[in-house]
C-alpha cells in the first residue's frame, strides 16, 4: 500500500500512528479480499459496509484524542506560564462565561480573585465537555472541537471537508438503515473505491496538496503537533489585521518616546 508520507515531515503523533495501523487493520479484515479482485462480489461488498463504518469510529477516536491531547498541553502550558497560538484561542473561547477580576487580593477569603490558570482551566473543562460528548467528524464537529484550539477556514481545505462530509453520510446510512434499504444496501458500494476514498482523507498527497493547508488527517495532526510544541513568551500574530495593529502601536509608542524626549530637551 502506498501512503502519501512527506519525508520532511514531523514525526506523527502516537494517536496518528494508531489511527494508520487500526485502519490498515481493518483492510485486511474487510477489504483485501475485495481489492485482490477487480470485480467484487456481493461478500466482498458487504465487508466494505462494514469497513466504512469501523474506519470512522477510528476518525473520531483519532480527531478526539489528538485535539484533546492539544487542550491539555495548553492547559499544562498555561500552569507554567507558557503560552502559544492555541492558548490565545482557548482564552478567548466562547464557551464559558465572562470572569472579573474579583473584589479583593488577600488570600483566606471567601472569594478569592480569578488567575490566568484558573481562566484556563475553565475554559480547558469546557471544551474537554464538548470532545466528550462528541458523536462524529463532519465538519460541524470538528468546528466546535477545533476552533476553541485556534483552527479556522482560511487553514483547511474545504474539498477535504467535503469528502470527509460524504463518508460520513454513507456510513450514517450503513448504521442507522437495514442493509436492505436502498441507501443502507451494500450493493452499490466498491472496495476499490472505498478505499482510495479513505486513503485521501487519510494521508496528504503532496502533487495535489496546498502548503499549509490541512487537507487530510496526515496535515491535521501536524498541525496539532505543531501547536502543541510552539509554546513560548511571544505569540507571534496570526494575521495581517493583528500584525497591522501591532506596527501602528509600535510607531505611536516609539513617536510618544520622541516627544516625550523633545519636551526634555525643552
């Protein structure tokens, strides 16, 4: 089999790397049996309903792991007073309430004043409640477990969601229809075609991939595995908008150290 593996590459996650050997796994189960043919038989076509479905509880346990492995490095991050991109999307997550600052900074009262771990850890206890109660990997899915992390549209290939989108659609049609329904049936589904379709949403093919753009599972989890190690005391801005706002405070402090010279001089 031939994976799409970029030799430049960081390693993969240890999540990754089970997700890769579970779901070669199940092709050998399911689906070698067919792919040695290229005419199917209906057995064969029943194994590879079996297969779609097996390989997506390996999707979601994979996107599940790998994003809340990446909120409790942000959290650990955080205790420590280390911070990255990811740690300026958690503290800015939605999922939780507004804090003050609290009324009083003497500690043994009843209320003591809120601390960054603390904001941390409430938003970090929120989203872990969000991957939890997670049921699939379609794009909605991934939104509510990946934003509060820092992923947005601009950094994922919107073909990679669509097709992501169609394998769960028809594994939702094998688990939740009898087989003998018409869009539960096995009859119209080829092993060949189900597996180059898991293999695309697998691993980066780098002929057809955009640099930095997360087309596959592959580019996900170095993009989680990138996030997770970017820990430092300066977070670079993530785009021109903020760029622009630094370089213009930037120029009225440097202006305002100026004049405040000239009236010295005075």
């Amino acid at each position: 089999m031939h994976q799409y593996r970029c030799p430049h590459c960081r390693m993969p996650s240890a999540h990754f790397t089970n997700l890769v050997a579970s779901t070669q796994e199940l092709k050998r189960v399911y689906l070698d049996a067919g792919l040695a043919t290229p005419a199917p038989n209906p057995d064969h076509q029943e194994l590879a309903r079996a297969f779609v479905a097996l390989a997506h509880a390996e999707f979601e346990y994979y996107v599940e792991e790998a994003l809340r492995g990446l909120a409790t490095a942000v959290l650990n991050g955080a205790v420590s007073g280390h911070f990255s991109r990811a740690s300026m999307a958690l503290l800015s997550f939605s999922g939780i309430p507004s804090l003050n600052g609290g009324a009083t900074l003497s500690a043994g009262k009843r209320k003591n004043p809120r601390q960054l771990a603390t904001r941390f850890g409430d938003a970090h206890g929120a989203l872990v409640a969000i991957v939890d109660g997670n049921n699939g990997v379609r794009e909605r899915h991934l939104a509510a477990m990946a934003i509060p992390l820092g992923l947005d549209a601009s950094s994922i290939d919107a073909t990679w969601l669509n097709d992501l989108d169609a394998f769960c659609s028809l594994r939702g049609a094998f688990v939740h229809m009898s087989r003998t329904s018409q869009r539960g049936s096995h009859l119209a589904v080829n092993p060949h075609d189900v597996w180059a379709k898991c293999k695309s949403l697998i691993w980066t093919n780098p002929a057809i991939a955009t640099p930095n753009i997360i087309s596959s599972f592959e580019s996900l989890d170095l993009w989680v595995e990138s996030e997770a190690q970017s820990f430092g005391s300066l977070v670079a801005a993530p785009n021109w908008r903020l760029r622009t706002r630094y370089f213009l405070m930037s120029a009225m402090r440097k202006l305002g150290r100026r004049n405040q010279g000239t009236r010295a001089d005075d």
